[in-house]
C-alpha cells in the first residue's frame, strides 16, 4: 500500500482516540513521583549577557576557562551561557548553593514560569484528562510551586499537617522553591567580549538549576505513607536521573525500594520514566535495581542507547548512534527487553511510537494501540498549541494524518520482520512477545517541545482502555 492508502486506514484507527480520552475519566486513581519544580524560562541576548560577564569582571579569557560544569559561584552561571551561546549547544549545570541561588534570583529574572519535572508535568496532563484523582508527589510546595499545578480539583497532593489538599491550593511556608532556570538563546543573534564578536549558530538553552532536594530524591513522607495505605491504579516513576554518585546517588535508590515494592504489593501497575541519566554509575543502579521491577517503562532514543551502553551493547549503540531509525532502535529495544525483562517497555522516537510487552500483559495489545494514538494526538496538541492546560488542546490534532516519517519508519520495520500486517493493524507478534506500533502526527513548526516524553509515556499506558 502507498502512503495515501495507509493514511486513510491509520485515520480509520485514530477515530477512536475521543472515546480513549472519555474512558479516561473511568480510572479512578493516578499518582506521580517523585520530582517536581519550578521552570523558570528566560530568552535572553547576547547582549546582555555581555552585560552580566562585565558586571561580575570577567573577560573573555576568564569566560572561557572552564574546570568544571557545576555552578559553584555566580562566575559559573555566566561561563556556561557562555559556552553554550557560543557553540549552539544545550548543557545542565546544577548547584545547591543559596548564594548562587539567590544571584540568579536577583540578577536573570524570568519571562514565564511552568511546571518543571517528570512527576508534575505527567500530574498535570493526566489531571486534564478528567483521571477521577491524581495524587502528585511535591517534596517542596511552597506558593510558587503551587501555583504550577492546574486549578483542578482532582489534582491533588498534602500540606505540611498531611492533609490531602488540591495542590494548587497549598502553601507549605517553610519550603524552598526548586527553580531550574531555562536560559533560552536564539540563533543568529551576537555577542561581543574585549574585541571578538561570536554568532550564536544554532537556537538552544542553557539550563542552570537548583534543586538541592530532587538531587537528594528527599521524599514527602505524607505522600510516601497515604500511597502505602492507598490502591492507586497506576504510579508514574521519575527523578532518578538527577541523582550522582557523588551525592550518594546509588544508596538512595535502594532506599526508595522497599517504597516501591510496598506500592507493587498494594497491586499499583508502576511505570517507570528513564530520563537521560548522565551519571553512568546511577544509570547502571537504574538499570540493575529499579527497570526490573516495575510492570512498564518508558524511553527515547537517546536513552535506549544509553541504556545499551551500560549493558555490555556498546556495538548496537553505536549502530543505533549512527542511524535511529526503527529498525535499530526496534533492536535496541527488543535487547532492552530481554536484558531487563520488564514486562513491557515502550520507545517514543519521532514520527513513530513502538511498545514491546509480554504475552498476556494485564494490558491488551488493543488496548496499548488506543493509548498510543491517544498520546499521539495529546503530544501534537501539545506541540502545535504550546499546552495541555485545557481540555480542548488535547484533541487540537484529531482528524489530522499521521506523518509520512511515521509511515515510512513504519514500513521499514514492518518489512525487517517480515510481518505485513503491523503496518495496516500497528499490531503483532515477534520474539514471543506481543509488538504494537503507531505512526504519529508530526506538527511542523511546533511551540514547545518540553515534557513531551514523559506526557506521551505516561496517556499511552493510561489511556490503553
């Protein structure tokens, strides 16, 4: 079939995704954990960059001379918008120190905030689904975190006496804001320093963060003891990927186990987010400790690949580095798979969704294949519309046809395992597992692209209804 024919087909499919949205308000309860904060987003010039680097005395040669990427002192947050401005790259520098803190509070400001972290972005996307409650994990909610969360009352989370509250309506006083500072730079634009002019050749951001509690994954004890005392339907998984071993990373993910095993016993289908873990010792914890015993996990490409790098699969890593089309990545994936042997796991890559879950999964192959196009249509409305915050945005997209990148990736993988059917039906079997596959629709110019993961992770397993 050509692309046209199989487009009219896949639109066939995605008529369905209004009643997988309707049947989102038949589950009863969703909790996120374990990080949330604050996303203070900042566009800002080459100019006044300039202006803060002569503000705090330093010349180009000082800019540039960079022993290490943490933020020790203000110095630090200028040397790395620096960097990044100059070469059109994206870093993360992270710090815990109050003084650094409160120079970026005074000094940079911010154009907007948003809500920041795996756990609060997938609480407010799920809240907005009409989810009947959504418990979000806050281990610091003071008023300006708050005010991130929708004004749902669904949405909800616990004041400092542990009382369930809406959580846009708590203020819990005596907590730090977690703001990660998101210090965007366009393309094109200049910058000059003692004589040389440097043209910024690609539009990115420089994130300069301070978390000090995500980074220590510092529990809620409220949320910890009501879910311990609660059936929640689903727990979405996230926040690992801050911590280090220089900050204990490891020891305090085997703290969090027997939390997580205490809410498997309680019969919670816990998924978990791989986020890009830069720590390669804590990435190994990850992969050796918690993938193994959660019922789902959610990954991109560039986390499949750092997961292979970690798993004795440096050659298929490199493979899939060179080229992430689907085959490869349909390969990485099924190693994936077999190494941690969760009982399902899905890819998120672009133009093309692809889960892999064992025979007789709780969730049906039919199911996931309505979740999948449910995400597909949420994640274009999030991208063409700038958000999710109301309901109307999650089917912006419906009735738009899925991308010819898609259906392409689609095809190649459908020939390379011999199985026709998966790119008419998105369904099969292979390996002995149970193979669902969805093209997705593609926005061209899209308005935001932050939390895109973790939201379409996050509607595909609860909107498999």
């Amino acid at each position: 079939m050509d692309n046209q024919s199989l487009k009219k087909t896949w639109s066939e499919h995605y008529a369905s995704v209004p009643d997988s949205l309707q049947k989102m308000q038949t589950v009863k309860s969703v909790a996120t954990a374990f990080n949330a904060n604050v996303d203070a987003v900042l566009k800002i010039s080459g100019s006044r960059i300039a202006a803060l680097a002569e503000k705090l005395g330093l010349s180009l040669q000082k800019l540039e001379d960079i022993h290490h990427t943490k933020l020790e002192k203000p110095e630090d947050v200028i040397k790395g918008l620096f960097k990044c401005f100059k070469n059109g790259i994206a870093e993360e520098w992270l710090t815990e120190d109050k003084l650094v803190y409160e120079w970026m509070v005074e000094n940079l400001g911010y154009d907007r905030l948003q809500m920041g972290g795996q756990g609060g972005i997938v609480a407010n996307a799920l809240a907005v689904t009409g989810v009947q409650k959504v418990y979000a994990h806050t281990n610091s909610l003071p008023e300006l975190q708050a005010k991130q969360f929708l004004n749902l009352d669904n949405l909800v989370s616990f004041n400092e006496k542990g009382e369930e509250k809406p959580a846009h309506s708590i203020n819990r006083e005596l907590d730090i804001p977690l703001i990660h500072w998101i210090l965007e730079f366009d393309k094109g634009d200049s910058i000059t320093l003692d004589g040389q002019t440097f043209t910024c050749p690609k539009s990115n951001r420089f994130i300069a963060t301070y978390d000090p509690l995500n980074l220590h994954l510092i529990m809620d004890e409220n949320f910890v003891k009501a879910m311990h005392d609660t059936h929640i339907d689903y727990i979405v998984l996230s926040g690992f990927h801050a911590l280090t071993e220089r900050n204990n990373g490891v020891k305090l993910q085997d703290d969090a186990l027997p939390i997580i095993q205490r809410w498997k016993e309680n019969g919670d289908l816990i998924h978990l987010e791989i986020a890009s873990t830069q720590d390669i010792e804590v990435r190994k914890a990850i992969i050796r400790k918690i993938a193994p015993i959660v019922d789902s996990i959610g990954i991109n490409e560039r986390e499949a690949i750092d997961i292979l790098e970690v798993t004795n699969q440096e050659q298929l890593a490199e493979t899939c580095n060179k080229d992430t089309h689907s085959v490869n990545m349909f390969k990485a994936l099924l190693n994936i798979k077999k190494h941690i042997k969760a009982p399902r796991i899905q890819l998120h890559m672009f133009g093309l969704y692809i889960t892999i879950q064992d025979k007789n999964y709780k969730i049906s192959p039919q199911a996931d294949l309505r979740g999948m196009m449910l995400a597909a249509t949420v994640a274009a409305g999030k991208a063409g519309t700038g958000n999710i915050n109301e309901k109307k945005n999650l089917l912006w997209a419906q009735g738009q046809q899925v991308s010819d990148v898609g259906l392409n990736e689609l095809r190649d993988l459908s020939e390379y395992l011999k199985k026709p059917e998966l790119i008419k039906t998105g369904i099969t079997e292979a390996e002995g597992f149970d193979i669902i596959a969805v093209p997705t629709i593609l926005v061209e110019k899209p308005v935001t692209l932050v939390g895109m993961g973790d939201t379409i992770s996050s509607v595909s397993l609860v909107g498999a209804r």
